[in-house]
C-alpha cells in the first residue's frame, strides 16, 4: 500500500516525540510523558508502520532495544544484551500473543505440553550483574539493552545484591549473568519522603523515579541510605552446559535464591493460559496491598530449550510478553491553582480539584511541583484533567483535556511576589523551585516553628499548627525563640485556650530545653538536615560552637554529609540573625552541647556504645521515645529505618515492615525486656 503525505508526517512527528522521551526517560532519568501515553503512541507509530513498511527507517524507536545511556558514567558493552520485552494490555492481547509463538514452535514440541511462568513485574530499574568464580565484579545499567553505564559501587550497596554467591553442594561457576530490579519498598520510599520534607527538599514522585536518580548518584554513600532493594529475575550462565544446572526458567529462579539472591516469592508455575489470565486477574486488585509497586505480569515460557527454539524478532523475544495493568486514573476538573509557601520558602502550585476517588483514597489536590511543570501542561482554572494515582503516594496531574477546555481561559502564571507576605520572589539560575526570600515571612515563620515544635525537634506537646498560626497572626511570635517569652495571660486570650490548657504548654515549653543537642540542630530547620544527619553532625561536633566553627571541608568529611548538606550547615551559620538567634536561644537555656552524663555514659555500656539500634511497634510499658532516649543515653544509636547498618531491632506490638526488613537482612531483634537488661 503506498503511504499517503499525512501518514508519513505523523510518522515522523511520532518518531520525534518518542525519540526525545525516550531520551529524557533513560538519559536524563527525568520523564516527560506518562507510560500509558508513550504505550499509546509507540502502538500508533507500530501500526503505522505495520501498514506502510516502506516508512521504516534504522532510527525508528521500533527499530531499537531502548535509548543511548548517559555520559557521565563510564558506557560498557552488556555480556549479553538486555531486550525489552512486548508489551500487551489486556487479555485478548495475551491470547494473540500465545496464537503467535505456538505458529513458530517446531514440530517436535506439543504446545499442549508446553507450560508458563507467571512473575510480577516490578516497578523500579533493571541491573545487569557478572559474577565471576562466585564473586561480584560488575553491575550494569540496563542503558540502551547493550550498552550500560558502569555503577558497581552503587550496586554494591544494595543488601540483597549478594557479593559472592553461594555455590555450596555444587561446582564454582566461573561466568554467571544475573537480570533482576532494584527497586524501593513503599515504607521505605515514604521514610525517604517525609526526611526530604522536613529537610526542605523537593519530593519524589514516585518510587521508580526515586529508585533512578539515585542509581544515578556519584556518591555511593547517598545510595547506601537510600535502602533499595533488589529482586533477581534471569539468570545466565556462560562457558558451560547449563542444562546440568537449570532447564527451565522455575528451576532458574530456585537456583537464583540458592546463590543468595532475593526473589518475588510471589512467582506462579502455570499449566495453561488460562491459569495465567487467572494470575494476572487476582493480581490487579492485589497488588494494591503490596509493600511494592508492580505495574504488570511477565510471562515466560518455562523450558530453556522452547525459549532457544523459538529465539527472538528484531527487538523482542517470541518467549516472553509483559502484561500490564492500566495505571488508575480519572478525569477531575481544576477549580483552583493555589501556590503554597513552605518553611524553606519554596513555592508549590496546586492545583485544587473536584474530589475524585482513586486506588482507594480521595484525591482533591495535586502538587503541579513548579513553574516549569505548570508551563508545560498549560493547566488553568476550569480545565477538564487526568490524574494518576496508581499507588504511587503523591497525585499527579497527566495531562490537560485542551478540547474540553471552557472558553475566556486564561494561562496560570507564577506570582512574581510572595502570596502571604508580597515581597518579591526569586528564581536561582539552575534551580526549578521559586522561592520566597523574606525572612520575616508569616508561612516560612509559621513552617518553622511547626518544625521547631515537632515530635523529631523539641516535641512541645500541645502546640499544634493552629496554634502555630494563632500566635504569629496575632503577632506573639516572630522567631522560636519568642516561645519561650510567652505567658499564660497571652495564651488565654487565644480560641480554644483555657488557663489549665495554657498552663500544661507553658510547662511543655519549658521541658523542651532539657531535648538533646541532635533535637536541637534538627529544629533549627537547616536545608537538607534532617534528624539523621542531626545526629551524624552532633557526634562529630559536640557542641554549637565547634559546628558553627568548622570549615565546609570538615563537614563535608562526617560519614553521610555529603556537599550539599555541608554547604548548606556552613552557609547557614555564616549569616548573622542565626548566630543572634542561637545566642538568644542558648541564653534561655536550650542545649547545644551533649552533655557530660551522655559522654560518660557512652564509655561505660560497652554492649550499646557504637551500635545502631531500630525500635518498632508498641512496647509493654515503655514509649517507643523513651525507649530510644534510654539507648542514646547509654551511647547507642538510634535510625528511623532498618538498613544493613542497623545491629539492633527492638521489636513491639505489631511490628510491620521494619521487622519483615531486618529478618531478611538478618538483624538480631530484642524485646523490651531484652533491651532493658542489655540497658542494666
């Protein structure tokens, strides 16, 4: 058939569009299109092609395993190539798919005979990994499918990822070539979030995103507090007869958990198709209960030898097919775009919706994160727009229904000035967010005390956020130290606040000075630190003067400080309303020093001293807070997250995915009454 002008202009507009996702996909590591419409498109431009070849071309994104990786890291060439694999959306797709291979089976096979392995498919980024004679050697993006980038000592910092693997009962293998994900837990992508948030940085948006930027990263002591984790899925063995070692992909993936690997216990050995579609059908309600995201099923083919047999087309193999489930999503309208000003004075678009139900929650807002992705969508009050909210904790906004746009709609454009105090706002060359810098703002005044009065800072109970606004709308508070001049009169004059409220805050003021020196630098809200990196930078400068008095190469030096967060604490105490406020702060008696009884305390308990310990769940009679101010006192210490860092896990009343974490990493775990006798 001979292709017409508009055929050959779409088909070209199509290949430019796919082209530069596909770039901003695996090059940039920061996705401009949705999968669902890069499917979408991708299947027309199939299409398109299927009916006019002569439009064909080397440089068709249908013609290619994937995109060429990056630069910055060294590009290798795979040992053997990564293919993508088909995609199908539904179950009649998966039919013609299972019609398709059975036409080229040879005829020595029955396709009756022939049976299925059904696997989730896990949301995050695959890893090329070689092993030679049972030890890690390389690991590998999955890059283009045959070139990679070189990221071994990032890989080496996933847990699950074994070093050596585990040839016990059999003979080393010189080569082996394992295919797996990396990925992040749902538990631990939200702890990552909520530290980015109370250190003033921009959230991830979703885990696989999380799981690539950080992949990407150049300091591996990043990625190792990052937790990721890794299922293992393929496995190759090079150099020798592997029929002797495996022959089919269920007996691959034993073998894989035999070497030390983690693998998707969830794995199903199917007989018929039928049993496959059944896999796939529990699946998608399923898997919203699962602590990890998946987005589909892959089915394989289980017997290697039908797998060689029926080889490969030019991009995919004929063995295997990924099914996918479609992302939840909804059509909402836009009522309002409201800009949000937080405590580091970052602005935030949102975009407020009518409410609408997706993957079990009301959506009724959505973060448009900033100007650049505002403009992008060309999003504007009135419009018709699809959210997406596929398990992926934070809404998001695809894409904007231009044709049932109402008339007289105007473009929603960035406030040149902040919307709560109208002073100017700027935007820092190289820098996306948009922030306000006046330091007398009443939202950056109000998110710091908020942070100051926490449960992680100083923990003043009673003083919740709208309090927090009552007392600097009414002009009783101008800084956190304003706190602690408060009276009970003053607060009486506020709503719901009655002398015996007023009182048990004014005593809860005055105990917040006894919290630690680590409570302390967290609540000052430095950018970037968070209570963890509290705590590093308090064992390394034991007081407020030694910190505020180190060179940034210094700070820079703590394990775990990195050169941005360095940057930032230097920068801070350099600028002179913060060294005022901490004078004023150490005059009313806060402590910015540890104290002689924890530095001695320190050298006597020699079981904790030095050691990491985790406290979960609900203990028989202490507070889980006070359960970790005991520990800390004795000279241990204490992490919100289990990593392979973790000696310790003080386990209580049900225990969720912490306890699962340490368990498969193998940390000791101690009851209360444990703990308290290891305590004395």
């Amino acid at each position: 058939m001979t292709y017409s002008e508009p055929s050959s202009k779409r088909v070209a507009e199509l290949k430019q569009l796919l082209q530069k996702a596909g770039y901003a996909y695996y090059v940039l590591d920061a996705p401009i299109m949705e999968d669902t419409v890069y499917d979408r498109l991708y299947r027309e431009l199939q299409e398109l092609e299927t009916q006019y070849p002569e439009l064909v071309t080397p440089d068709s994104p249908t013609q290619r395993v994937g995109e060429r990786p990056a630069t910055h890291f060294t590009s290798i060439r795979h040992n053997i190539p990564l293919y993508s694999l088909e995609n199908a959306f539904n179950v009649e797709e998966l039919q013609t798919w299972n019609q398709r291979w059975q036409r080229h089976l040879p005829s020595q096979y029955n396709p009756g005979d022939v049976n299925y392995v059904a696997e989730l498919k896990i949301d995050g980024a695959a890893l090329a990994l070689t092993y030679e004679n049972g030890v890690l050697v390389r690991g590998v993006t999955r890059g283009d499918g045959v070139m990679g980038e070189d990221i071994t000592q990032n890989v080496r910092t996933i847990r699950s990822i074994p070093l050596r693997l585990n040839f016990d009962g059999m003979d080393v293998i010189e080569k082996v070539e394992v295919r797996g994900e990396a990925f992040l837990p749902l538990g631990v992508f939200q702890e990552i979030n909520q530290k980015r948030q109370q250190a003033g940085e921009q959230l991830f948006a979703n885990p696989r995103n999380a799981v690539a930027g950080t992949l990407r990263q150049l300091d591996p002591r990043i990625v190792a507090q990052r937790q990721l984790d890794f299922f293992a899925y393929t496995l190759h063995i090079t150099g020798v007869d592997d029929s002797g070692v495996a022959n089919t992909q269920w007996e691959a993936l034993q073998l894989l958990q035999k070497f030390g690997f983690r693998v998707d216990n969830n794995h199903k050995l199917c007989q018929t198709i039928d049993e496959v579609v059944e896999y796939y059908q529990y699946w998608d309600t399923e898997r919203l209960n699962s602590p990890y995201m998946t987005d589909g099923v892959v089915v394989k083919l289980n017997t290697f030898k039908i797998q060689e047999q029926l080889g490969f087309t030019q991009k995919f193999p004929r063995w295997a097919i990924a099914l996918k489930y479609a992302a939840e999503e909804a059509p909402t309208r836009v009522e309002n775009i409201t800009v949000n000003v937080g405590r580091t004075g970052a602005l935030t678009p949102l975009a407020e919706m009518y409410p609408v139900q997706l993957a079990g929650t009301t959506v009724s807002r959505a973060t448009l994160h900033n100007a650049d992705r505002v403009k992008e969508l060309d999003i504007r009050i009135g419009d018709t727009v699809i959210v997406r909210k596929a398990g992926e904790i934070i809404p998001e906004v695809l894409r904007v229904i231009t044709e049932l746009r109402p008339p007289n709609t105007t473009p929603f454009i960035m406030p040149s000035h902040c919307p709560v105090c109208s002073q100017p706002v700027v935007r820092e060359s190289g820098e996306a967010v948009t922030r306000c810098v006046n330091a007398s703002c009443p939202a950056i005044l109000k998110g710091e005390i908020e942070h100051w009065v926490s449960r992680d800072a100083l923990d003043i109970k009673g003083m919740g956020e709208k309090l927090v606004h009552q007392l600097v709308d009414k002009g009783l508070v101008h800084s956190v130290g304003d706190l602690y001049d408060l009276t009970e009169e003053q607060l009486c004059g506020l709503e719901r606040m009655g002398k015996k409220s007023a009182q048990k805050l004014i005593n809860a003021i005055a105990q917040s000075k006894n919290q630690p020196w680590p409570r302390v630098l967290y609540g000052l809200g430095i950018r970037h630190v968070g209570a963890v990196n509290a705590q590093l930078l308090t064992e390394k400068f034991t007081d407020v003067e030694k910190l505020a008095t180190a060179r940034q190469s210094d700070i820079e030096g703590v394990y775990g400080i990195g050169a941005e967060i360095a940057q930032s604490v230097y920068q801070w105490f350099n600028v002179s309303a913060n060294q005022t406020l901490i004078a004023r702060l150490q005059g009313i008696g806060l402590q910015f020093a540890s104290t002689e009884k924890q530095e001695v305390a320190t050298e006597i308990n020699v079981e904790i001293t030095g050691k990491t310990f985790v406290v979960t769940g609900t203990l028989p009679s202490l507070k889980r807070n006070e359960a970790k101010d005991l520990i800390k006192k004795a000279g241990g210490k204490v992490t919100d997250s289990v990593s392979n860092k973790t000696d310790f896990l003080v386990v209580g009343a049900d225990a969720g995915s912490k306890l699962e974490k340490a368990q498969s990493l193998g940390i000791k775990q101690l009851s209360e009454t444990e703990l308290l006798e290891m305590l004395g």
